[in-house]
C-alpha cells in the first residue's frame, strides 16, 4: 500500500519500478570548497524488492538513502520515489509525499522521549490523517514482542526495545518503502540479530520495498540484490540467491 493519493501526482513511467534514480548528485560544503558526496548514481529498484546497500564509511550509502527517502535533496539528477517527482516537489510537498508512504528505521531511534511506546508509533498515523490508529499502533507494539510496554518512555526501554519501537513506528502506517540504515548499529550482536529477523519478517508481511544499509555480509545475502557504494558511486550491482522470508 502506498497511501493516500496526492493531488500533484508526478508520473510514472514505470508502475512496477518504487525507486527511479538518474545521475543523481549531491555536493555539499561551500563554493569556494564544495565536497561532491554522490556523483551520478543510477538506480532502479522494483517494487517489494529487498537491496543492501554496502561500502566502506564515507562511500555515500547514507547520503544516498537520505536522498532516496526525501530527507536531503540531490544537488543534480532525477529521482521518482513511488510515483512522485521528488526533484520537482516543494518541502512542505516532500513532507506529505513521504507520510505514511516511505517508513525510515535508524541507528539513532529518534523516539520522541516525552511520548510513551504506543504515541510514538501512533504519531506518524495520526499526521498523516488515518483512522484508528492506536489500534493500529498496538497491534504494531504487540506484533514486535512489546504489547507489554506499551506505556512505557523510551528511557524506561533497552536499545533493543527502543529499536522495535523504531521498526513498528516505521511500518505501521504500511509504507510502500522501508530505508533502514544500519538499524544494528548500537545493538548487541543477539539483539541485532533479533532486530533483523523482526524487520524481515514485517516487510514480508507488508510486502514493502525495503533498502537497508549494512556491513553484515551474511545480511546482504539474504537481500535480493546487494549493491556496493564506492567514493559516490555505484561499483557493483549483483542479484544474489537469496530465498528470504
């Protein structure tokens, strides 16, 4: 499900496709000192498909899903995310393109910390206009193993909770697209692998598209494709064969 319609809808010159990306760019810094962060990414990616993103610290990885999610604007290129023209929308448009649509898990959870468990997942829902969503928030909370901490704050909750709080607030509108950047990062190896395996499972019940930022070989290989980031650009783009969940 992509949520609701939106009145300037861009077009889609491919329905099946989620993410269309062309010579994209990103340069930050100043003029006198600009700093070319992606430098002419193309990339397609089918809708539910499952990519890992790798490359070494600095290749562009995070840049390049805060790019893809809507969060930070491409410099040059053109990008449709769900059948939006992200290059042509205004930010208060950006804004309303990805609510409810594209869900965004990180290694920092960004919990809002005055709201408990089942606020925080009920937020993104309620700004987006839908209906019964501490129902739907619940059922969210319940699905990730925290049914029974549904009122607790984020500092009443471990890493590993605040991050399934991350992951149901992140899918319970039912995006299209799920970005997962590092989602482990500040885990413990069993909790990450808990993490993961919560994070797949939701997807496949969803059928989302899911792109994920990993340094986990082993992850990568249960990813339909892994693509590989080097100095800004894409260096290698490989299906793998991989029977996930």
């Amino acid at each position: 499900m992509l949520g609701q319609c939106l009145c300037h809808r861009g077009s889609v010159t491919n329905p099946s496709l989620a993410i269309s990306a062309r010579n994209l760019t990103l340069t930050l810094g100043t003029d006198a000192a600009p700093v070319e962060i992606l430098r002419g990414v193309d990339l397609d990616v089918n809708e539910g498909e499952v990519v890992a993103l790798l490359g070494p610290s600095g290749s562009g990885k995070s840049s390049l899903m805060a790019v893809l999610s809507g969060l930070e604007r491409a410099t040059s290129g053109s990008l449709t995310v769900a059948g939006e023209d992200f290059g042509t929308l205004s930010e208060d448009a950006l804004a309303q393109a990805r609510r409810g649509r594209i869900g965004i898990v990180l290694q920092a959870f960004h919990l809002l910390p005055t709201m408990t468990a089942m606020e925080n997942v009920a937020t993104p829902m309620e700004l987006a206009g839908e209906t019964g969503i501490l129902a739907r928030a619940k059922e969210e909370l319940t699905a990730v193993g925290l049914g029974h901490r549904l009122e607790h704050y984020p500092t009443q909750l471990s890493g590993g909770e605040q991050q399934r709080v991350a992951i149901a607030r992140a899918i319970a509108p039912r995006p299209g697209l799920i970005f997962a950047d590092e989602p482990t990062g500040n885990l413990d190896v069993a909790t990450g692998h808990e993490i993961i395996e919560l994070l797949f499972a939701r997807r496949a019940e969803t059928g989302a598209t899911l792109l994920v930022i990993t340094h986990d070989p082993e992850l990568a290989e249960r990813c339909d494709r892994v693509i590989t980031l080097a100095d800004g650009k894409i260096a290698s783009d490989t299906a793998t064969n991989s029977e996930r969940t």
